[in-house]
C-alpha cells in the first residue's frame, strides 16, 4: 500500500484498509524504536510545523520523529510566521513547499489546512484544525489496539463531553474505521453535527462499527475505554466556559461514571492537555469560580490504574512518524 506524496488531513479521506495500514506500520515504527533498529528512513529531509495554535505533544511529537528518522524540523510558531496576516495561506504554502519535502499544519478552519494542501505541492499533515484531529484519531487507535482486552469488534467507547470539538469528532470517525462500537455521549447542543454523524455511520455499514449518539448517561455501560477532552477547545472564547460548565457539569468523568461501566478494567482515555486538577492557572480559575475541582475528569480518575493517558501520549510520537515515513517515502 502506498501513501507517497499524500496528505493527511482528516480519517474520511481514508479508506479503511489504508487507515489500518498506518496502524500496522505505526507499531512497526514503535516497536522499532524500543528495539533500538530504527532506521533513518526520512534521511535527509526537512519538514516545517506550522502552528497558529498553541501544541505541547504534536510538536514535539513531530520533532522527535523526525529526528529519530533522520529528518530535520523547523517550527514556526503562532506568531512567528507572515501566514494569515502578511502574506496568504497559498503563497505561504507554494514558498513551504520549495524549502520542506512536507509541512505540518495546525490552526484553526480546516479550509485552511485544505488550502495549503492544494497549493504546497508536498504532503501537507494536519495537526489540529477547529473540525479534526486525525493524528490524535490514528494515536487514539493504537492505545486501544494495545489496551483492549477483547477483539475489536467487541470492543466499545464512550466519549463523554464535548462530542462536536475536533478530537470528538476525531474519535467518532476513528472508531467507525475500526469497527468499534463508538458512543457518543453528550447534551444535545455539543453533539457531532448530522453531516459527520452520517459519514461515520457510512464508515460503520462496511466496518461492522456501531454507532450510538446521545445524551443518556447509560450509554457508558459495557465500556471498554472511556474518553473525554476538554470542554473549551482553542480558539474559543473564555466567556463560554459557565455555559459549557452549565451543560457538561454531569458529564465529568469520575469515579462513579468509571464504575457505571460494569467494567473492572475499563481504560480512561484523554488526547490531553487535561484538566483534572487546580494545578494549571485555568483549573484554579474554575476552581474559585465554579467550585470544580477537575473539570472534565478528576483527578481520582486521571491518577488511577484505569488511565492511560501517557501512553496514549506517547504513541503521539509513534504514529505520527508513521504518517510520514507513509507520505514521504
Ligand atoms: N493532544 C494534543 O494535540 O496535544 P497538544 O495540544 O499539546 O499538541
Ligand atoms: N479540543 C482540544 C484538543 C486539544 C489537543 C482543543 O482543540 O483545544
């Protein structure tokens, strides 16, 4: 199977063999790196990491994994380049495209990332729009892959709070691909939207995926793994916060949604950053003015055996080195 010169810039435009094939190759990477024979596929050739957003793990995800392929990075920061402001998304993108064999993009409408894909004339990888996360996704599977205690196609998730943020949607498109039964649990307002919904049950009709969308709390029982991001994505107002509060407040994941699982080993899932504690200047903030302390998990739940969120962190690195070993070589 070959991806030479593709981009990547959302699961849908994968076919499910092709997205299993970045799974197999991302372990091979992963267990070529721990077994110290790693090989400098990528020998030679510079990326660039454009962010417009903040990032602590796709950065240096993206970092690392080039350095250990033999590639070199440059990152260009929220405010350290002209993009946007001084000079547009495609005269950016055809100058990126003559300095870097492929460009990592982050930001914010996903017609943007659509934009420098079309006009840099190298792999463009999309490391976080407003719509998707798609190497958060391809990470997220892998865990599971490792972590699942069933085959897969016993295997459910429930993703508990802001189902219609990137990293929902993500999740629900991911686990279709690998014929999950996937779980979205969330108030009304914060559901995915109809159009992505339907294009993840179109995936489930071939992958035996089961799709379940609501706002019933039971929805978690049988669950394997149990997944929740933050409730205020970048790039949103910090004005929303109490109204997302006033929708989310019963869907934090804690002790007792964990155990309404049934499930002594269910896994906790979180693409991270997390706020689970008052240790970050925005959980003390809620913390004083809406008495949470944690916001969409605890800390019990973070810091508990049924987490495993570091090593969903890690394989950040694992396959994101695969999405480009796949596109650049
Ligand atoms: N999960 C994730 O994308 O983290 P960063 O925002 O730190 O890159
Ligand atoms: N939904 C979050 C994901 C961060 C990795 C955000 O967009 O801020």
């Amino acid at each position: 199977m070959t991806f030479t010169g593709r981009h990547f810039l959302k699961e849908l435009d994968f076919t499910v063999a092709e997205w299993n094939s970045l799974l197999e190759l991302s372990a091979e990477l992963k267990a070529a790196k721990k077994e110290r024979r790693q090989q400098p596929l990528l020998a030679g050739m510079n990326i660039a990491l454009v962010f417009e957003k903040t990032s602590t793990r796709t950065r240096c995800a993206f970092e690392v994994a080039a350095h250990d392929m033999g590639a070199h990075a440059t990152y260009l920061d929220p405010s350290g380049s002209q993009l946007g402001h001084k000079e547009s998304v495609a005269d950016t993108a055809a100058v990126l495209g003559r300095y870097f064999e492929g460009i990592q993009y982050r930001g914010f409408d996903q017609s943007v990332v659509e934009e420098l894909a079309a006009h840099a004339g190298v792999p463009v990888w999309n490391g976080l729009t407003d719509q998707w996360h798609p190497t958060q996704a391809l990470c997220d599977m892998l865990t599971i892959r490792e972590h699942a205690t069933r085959p897969l196609d016993e295997v459910a998730i429930a993703y508990v709070g802001d189902a219609r943020s990137n990293v929902g949607n993500s999740v629900l498109v991911g686990s279709a691909m690998m014929g999950l039964d996937v779980r979205m649990v969330s108030p009304g307002p914060l559901q995915n939207s109809a159009e992505v919904v339907e294009s993840a049950r179109a995936v489930a009709a071939e992958t035996g995926a089961r799709v379940t969308v609501t706002d019933d709390l039971a929805a978690v029982e049988g669950a394997d793994f149990v997944y929740t991001d933050i409730w205020v994505s970048m790039g949103e107002p910090k004005e929303i916060w109490a109204e997302r509060i006033e929708l989310l407040r019963d869907y934090q994941v804690n002790a007792d949604l964990m155990a309404r699982t049934g499930r002594a080993d269910a896994k906790f899932l979180h693409c991270l950053p997390a706020f689970h504690d008052r240790r970050t200047t925005i959980g003390e903030q809620i913390f004083t003015e809406f008495g949470l302390d944690g916001i969409e998990v605890t800390d019990e739940v973070f810091g508990s055996p049924a987490s495993v969120v570091f090593d969903q962190a890690e394989n950040r690195m694992h396959t994101i080195k695969a999405v480009m070993v796949a596109t650049l070589t």
